[in-house]
C-alpha cells in the first residue's frame, strides 16, 4: 500500500558542501552505540533513527524482557537483567531507562559510544506536567490542573518518594542516575562533570537538526542515516502557556536540570563553531530536502498526515495516550496511496512514522524470531548460554555472573545512585 520505498542513494561524502570529516582517512559507520532515552526531550524521534539504522545494518538493539514491556522497568536504575536474553550482546540500546553506567559497561562493547539528549526545563517541564497530570500525584494533587499553582509552592504537592515523583523535579537528572533532590552546588558541579565525561555528544532538543549534524560526524554516518519525522507530539490545545516569570520558577525547582542544560547548550555550540557553523547550516538544508525526496519516496505526493489516535486507522501508527487530558498526534497514512507489494524499504517507510510503543514490540517480535531460527532447540535456560559465552571469551566475566544470577535470583532493587529500592516493577508502565 506505499509507494516504491524510500531509500534514497544519497552520497553525502562526495558532495562539496558538507563538512569536512573529522577523520583523516575513511573509516567504518560506528555502531556501537547507547542513547540515554530521556523523557519529553524529542527522545523517541532519536530512538526512531536508531531502530531503524540497527534494522537496516542487522544489528541487534538490547530490548527490554519481561515484566519490563517497552521500557527497562524505568523508573527503576537500568539492570541487565531488565535485557531480554534473546537480544544479547547488542551493539545498540535505546528504550527509556534510568541511565546506571557500571551495568552498560558490563552489556555493550567496548568501543560504545554513549549518547543522551536534553531539552530547556521550562518547555520540558511544561510538558512534562501536561503529559504525566494523571500518572504524578505530585501533578494530580495540584487544585485545577493548574502549573503555576504547583510552581507557587511545589512541596506542597511533591512527595520525593511517591512513585512517579520522577517527572515532578529535575527528571533529566534522574534519567541520567543523578539524585533529583540534591541541589548543592558543589554535587551540580561534579554531576554536570560527570556526565560530561561519559556522554560523547548531549544533543539539545531545541537544535534538533544540528545535533544530528554532530551526531551523524561522530559515527561517520551519511546524512541518509539520520532523516526522520517528528514523533510524539502533543496537540497545540494540550500545551499549556507559560506567563512570564514561570520559565525561571521552573528553572529554579529544576535547578540540577537547569545547570546540565545551560552546559551542554554551550558545549552543543563550541561542537558547532568546530566543525564550522555554516557546513552545519548547508548540511541542515540537505536535510530538510532529503528528508522530503524520502517521504515523497515512501507515500508519494500526498504525505502522512498528523492526527489525533482516534483518527488514524493503523493501530500499528497509533501514539499511547497518557490520559483523556492531553492528546499525541500520529500520522494517517494517505487514503488514496498507490498499493505496491511490501518490499524491505515500504516496511522503513512505515516505520518511519511508526510509535516508539509498537516499533518496540515488533522489534522484540523480529529479534526473538532471529534469534529462534539461529537456535531451534534452545530452551529458556540455554538461550542465556550464547550470550553469556561469547561475552565470557571477550574476557567480561562480570556479565556472565550478572547474566547467570538473572536466571536465579528475584529483582534487585534500584542499585547505584538508584530509587532507594522502594518501587516495585510493575508490568504497567507509563511511557
Ligand atoms: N525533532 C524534534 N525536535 C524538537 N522537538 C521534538 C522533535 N520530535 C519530537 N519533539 C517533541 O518532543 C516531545 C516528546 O519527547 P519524547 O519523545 O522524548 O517523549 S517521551 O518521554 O518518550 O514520551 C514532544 O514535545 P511536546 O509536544 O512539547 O510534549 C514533541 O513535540
């Protein structure tokens, strides 16, 4: 039902107006990769990327199993035994997790490259109040649904322990394994340092198509690798409009988030005037315009069109919906496309437009039946095995106990810089 796919052959490196490469001699696309997906920061149009490099390069992308569902059991700190073992070892990982660096280095390769995304706290706090209201009790208590009442007093509505206090402060310090009610400057200051040290590249949501101009010159990737369309929107009447004075209460109860965010802004802009801040600028052109020669490959003249969930037919290009309260958009695949047979690239095409939820689930679908068909025989206990022995020969002993406990031993409770070990994984979890 798509037109011919969408894959353009596109051949950046000979074109004379990108920048330059930042390596001397030609070298591999990198693949080993972890993305810190944090929340409401344009996360899941990265992930989207991601998902489908690793689909079209046959990579393995480490998936949450069960109870996990679609996340890594967030809010609790990221385990390896949160990995189904039938997407072990990986070479990327991606799904929403409460980043916790020791257990990465024991699941990915050595050579990963660690990646996060941030956003401005007072549009990301917006948004994130707007889209967890229901879900937060810290938001949910809050007289009206109202976000400057909250921001009048916010300890009259937060409980730092209740469960989904997560979003209600600091919730990209968390994401990142930080503590979200430690606001001494001297822990700011060594916290920022710290994940300046482990993350290569801290994309800023507001410069979306320059931080994937970094990003994709960091993994000496082509431009093709990185074209998406925006996922995970919410409907402009589900935005609430923030009166003056609001954005700096916000930065203030934020005050962690607000410090990584005014130091990786900078930083994201000294990688800029580095590479040269007008190849970015013609590279970002070359974007937008591969980007339309893709969707006109894919449907045709008569692009998707943004819809509200009810509206687009497809439960597979559906958006979650938090609550009744607040609406994410998704795209209606065009009435009248053209049907095509169902080719490798009419597949992308979908999955292009395709909701971090769903393209989750099949991927977990897809990589378990790889994985059936490399082992027929294997039962649960011996599916572990593959894993655990080929990280054994590349001498990470570590992983292979982390890996053999997992199939002996109940849920660990959150670990390093984690929830204190109160929560309980739930099978239901908020996106
Ligand atoms: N490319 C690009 N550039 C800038 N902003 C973008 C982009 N893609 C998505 N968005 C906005 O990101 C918000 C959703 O973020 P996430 O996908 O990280 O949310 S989630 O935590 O996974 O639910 C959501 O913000 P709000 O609409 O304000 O809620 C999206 O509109």
């Amino acid at each position: 039902f798509l037109h011919h796919g969408g894959h353009l052959n596109w051949t950046m490196e000979t074109s004379p107006m990108v920048c330059p490469s930042t390596s001397p001699t030609p070298t591999p696309k990198h693949t080993s990769i972890a993305f810190l997906k944090t929340h409401k920061t344009a996360s899941s149009t990265v992930q989207n990327i991601l998902f489908r490099f690793a689909e079209r390069n046959n990579l393995t992308v480490a998936l949450p199993g069960y109870p996990c569902d679609h996340q890594f059991c967030y809010p609790h700190t990221f385990n390896n035994r949160f990995v189904h073992p039938h997407t072990v070892p990986p070479k990327i990982i991606t799904s929403h997790m409460r980043f916790n660096r020791a257990e990465l280095l024991r699941l990915m390769p050595n050579d990963t490259i660690y990646i996060t995304i941030l956003r401005e706290p007072a549009s990301m706090f917006e948004s994130l109040f707007s889209y967890y209201n229901q879900y937060c009790l810290s938001f949910k208590r809050v007289p009206n649904g109202s976000l400057e009442t909250f921001l009048e007093n916010p300890w009259s509505y937060y409980r730092p322990e209740e469960k989904y206090a997560v979003y209600a402060r600091n919730t990209l310090t968390y994401d990142l394994g930080g503590d979200k009610d430690q606001t001494d400057p001297m822990y700011i200051r060594n916290f920022v340092a710290e994940v300046d040290r482990v993350f290569s590249l801290v994309m800023i949501a507001e410069y979306f198509d320059e931080s994937l101009i970094l990003l994709r010159h960091l993994l000496g990737w082509e431009l093709e690798d990185v074209l998406y369309v925006k996922l995970n929107m919410r409907t402009s009447t589900s935005k609430l409009s923030l009166s003056s004075g609001l954005p700096a209460k916000i930065r203030a109860w934020n005050s962690v988030d607000a410090a990584l965010y005014d130091h990786f802004n900078a930083s994201l802009w000294r990688k800029l005037e580095d590479l040269g801040v007008g190849c970015v600028a013609r590279e970002v052109q070359l974007l937008q315009r591969a980007t339309d020669r893709l969707l006109r490959g894919c449907f045709g003249s008569n692009f998707p069109q943004l819809r509200s969930a009810s509206q687009i037919k497809n439960k597979n290009l559906r958006p979650w919906q938090p609550s009744s309260k607040v609406a994410i958009v998704g795209y209606e695949l065009p009435s009248n496309i053209s049907r095509g047979s169902r080719g490798q690239s009419q597949d992308m095409c979908l999955k292009l437009i395709m909701p971090e939820v769903q393209y989750t689930h099949l991927l977990q679908h897809s990589e378990s039946l790889r994985y059936r068909r490399k082992h027929p025989t294997r039962t649960p206990m011996q599916t572990l095995r593959p894993a655990i022995s080929t990280l054994h020969q590349q001498g990470r002993k570590d992983h292979k106990e982390t890996l053999e406990r997992s199939i002996t031993s109940p849920p660990l409770g959150a670990e390093i810089g984690g929830t204190r070990g109160t929560q309980q994984v739930s099978k239901k979890q908020t996106t």
